[in-house]
C-alpha cells in the first residue's frame, strides 16, 4: 500500500517493529489522536469550507439553535432546577457551544442565569480557540480533561450533548472467513503499511456482535467500536440526573451490518474528498467509521438509561424548532438574496435521500427524569 510520509508514519512503524503487528483500532488511535502530532491532535482547522469536511455546525446556526430549545425544555422537564449543567465532549473550535448559549442567553433567560458550560476536550491547544468563541460566556466556561471525565470524580446533573464524536473514536476491524471470526491488524514490511487477518485480539469482538444479533456473512468486512459503549458507561456515571444528546452519522446493528456493507463502512476525508485508503497521509486525513447506534441504546439501558428517542437528524429538527427557525429569518430584516441563500444553507440540514437530513441520527436517553417531553417527541406537522 502507497504511503504518503509524515512525521507519524516512522512513529508506528518503529511501534510495530517493536512489538509486533497491531490492532487497527491503536493505529487509528495513533493517527488520530498522537498527542502534536494526530489529526485532532495537532493545529489546523479540520471542518468548514478550509477544512477536510463539513459538519451540521458549520452550515447554520439554526442547528445549534434548535439543540438550544430542546435543551430548555429538557431543563423545564427536569422542574426548572435551581443549577444546570450542559457539558460538550469534543467541542472542536466551540462553533456548536456557542451557538447553544447564544440562543439560551437570548430566548431562555432564567435557564441561562442557572447555566454551566463545561467542555470535555482531549486536545489543551484548543482552548484558547474556544476561549475566545465563547468569550461572551466566559464567566459559565470551565473544562474537564476526558481522564477525569472517565475517572468518576467528575459529576454533574443537565444534558450532556455531542456531534460527531462517536464516529472518530478508534475501531477494530475483523473479517468472517471459513474458520470463524478474523481480527485485520496492521503491519508494516518493506516500508510499506499492510494488513493481515489473525485470531481476535479480544474476545469482546465476537461477544459485540453476537450482543447485537449480527452473523457477518463470509467475507464480509465490519468496524466494532468498543471505545463507544466503554465511552457511554463513563458519561452515565458522571450523569446524575438529566439527558444525554448523541448526534452522528450511522445505522441500527441490523442495518448497519448488512451484508450490503460488504466492506464495512471506514472512509477518511482530506480537503472535501473521501478516500478509502487508511494507510496514507498519517495525522493528515480523518478517518471515520458509522455509529452503531443499537449498541449505544442497548449499553445505555443496562446502565440505567431510558432510550426517549431515536431517528432520522431531519425528523429531530423538524419537531424540535427548525421550521420556527427558518420563519425567523423570513420575518428578519435581512436582504431577500441573503434569505435565499440562509434558506438553502438550512435545507442541507434537513434533506434526507442521501444528505445530512437522514444520514445522520439523533439519540436521546434520560437517567432520572420522570415522564419528560421533549420537543422531538412532537409530531411533525401538528
């Protein structure tokens, strides 16, 4: 496999040299998270039109908008508590925060009065750049390393959201050949990265897929997370009381692991364009893989979780505001072309067939709220 050099590319390979082939799902981690040197490691501005991809934050406000007023009425079903806390795991640039207390700071009042922002964010560089996107709401801002987030001494009682942090936490990748479950570890020979199948390094892999129902057909390729659940049992623990908002790009197991999917579903992305090819680029490139949201809602429940709502990111916004959004704008001030131009920004928020409207799921799960409703539980259309 062709490799493009970076700084990382003799790291790993000295890494394998030494102690042999590794699980995908380390050099994933490597090359997305080696500290000054991973993707979202190192400086660079990874989404918008200067980046390598778009995400709902960087089309429109209206998005965090949206997650905003859902986010007071989930205030409101808890009883209108005297404190409340919104934490972000991976806030990136705090685009998405920003645009949440802007809302809340304008429209929610009381709420805002009670609110604490804290970000949970694996990159220190980043936070001057969120210091400063959040300088209006400096006095609510604090941080939280994910080792304390993850220790247990880190509490709190609010809602708990994230976007597109799933899909970027490490994989393992396995194959179904004739004898059984094969892991695909990574090696690196004659200067080059390879791959090979092996006996799994965990017998977790196979336990994942049969705690879902999935049998991969021969041949077949797939992506287990298990940083996700392990991930999840760590924010439910530090959840008193409150929500948990997951926003990402996947399927249920069933779907997800169809044998459509023969290859599974791990692409990188670099500058707009997608690229199947892991293995160059190092640090450079994205590299994701789809949600298994089955997974989330069933580890969730076992850690005492109710699973409120599940689906498509169009049906969410639908329910919980964007139309109310898009009619603010229709009665602003602001000039016809720029309405125009506002209201097909937002119509990649919500078209499904393929777009950001059904690719991408909303899941919500509550731990110690009695009978809340949120906006998304309304019907669309009345």
């Amino acid at each position: 496999m062709t490799t493009e050099t970076t700084p990382l590319n003799d790291i790993i390979a000295t890494r394998i040299a030494r102690q042999g082939r590794i699980t995908f799902a380390d050099f994933m981690a490597h090359c997305l998270y080696e500290p000054g040197l991973g993707y979202y490691t190192s400086p660079g501005r990874k989404v918008g039109a200067e980046g390598d991809f778009y995400t709902s934050i960087t089309v429109h406000a209206a998005f965090g908008r949206v997650i905003a007023r859902e986010i007071a009425q989930m205030w409101r079903s808890m009883g209108s508590p005297a404190e409340f806390t919104i934490v972000e795991c991976g806030a990136a640039s705090g685009r998405l925060a920003c645009d949440i207390m802007d809302y809340l700071a304008e429209r929610e009042a009381e709420l805002y009065q009670k609110l604490r922002l804290v970000l949970v964010e694996q990159e220190p560089s980043l936070e001057s750049a969120q210091r400063e996107m959040l300088a209006a709401h400096i006095d609510t801002l604090s941080w939280v390393s994910p080792d304390e987030f993850a220790s247990g001494e880190f509490t709190f009682s609010g809602c708990l959201y994230s976007n597109e942090l799933i899909d970027a936490l490490p994989v393992h990748r396995v194959v179904m050949s004739p004898e059984g479950l094969k892991e695909i570890f990574v090696t690196f020979n004659d200067g080059e990265f390879g791959e090979e199948a092996g006996v799994p390094s965990t017998p977790e892999l196979e336990a994942y897929l049969k705690r879902v129902g999935v049998e991969l057909h021969p041949g077949q390729q797939a992506e287990i997370n298990l940083n996700a659940p392990q991930w999840l049992t760590a924010a439910t623990k530090a959840l008193q009381r409150g929500f948990i908002l997951t926003v990402d790009y996947g399927h249920p197991a069933p779907e997800l692991y169809t044998p459509r999917r023969k290859l599974g579903t791990l692409l990188c992305y670099y500058r707009h364009q997608t690229e199947e090819n892991p293995y160059i680029r190092l640090g450079l490139q994205d590299i994701t893989s789809h949600v298994d949201f089955t997974t989330l809602m069933k580890c969730g429940e076992e850690q005492g979780l109710q699973n409120l709502w599940f689906g498509e990111q169009y049906r969410f916004l639908l329910s919980a505001g964007i139309v109310e959004e898009i009619e603010e704008i229709e009665r602003s001030a602001v000039a016809d072309e720029e309405k125009l131009r506002l209201r097909l920004a937002l119509k990649k928020l919500i078209l499904p067939d393929g777009g950001m409207g059904d690719t991408f799921k909303v899941l919500i799960q509550s731990k110690g709220v009695t009978a809340p409703t949120l906006l998304c539980q309304r019907r669309i259309g009345g």
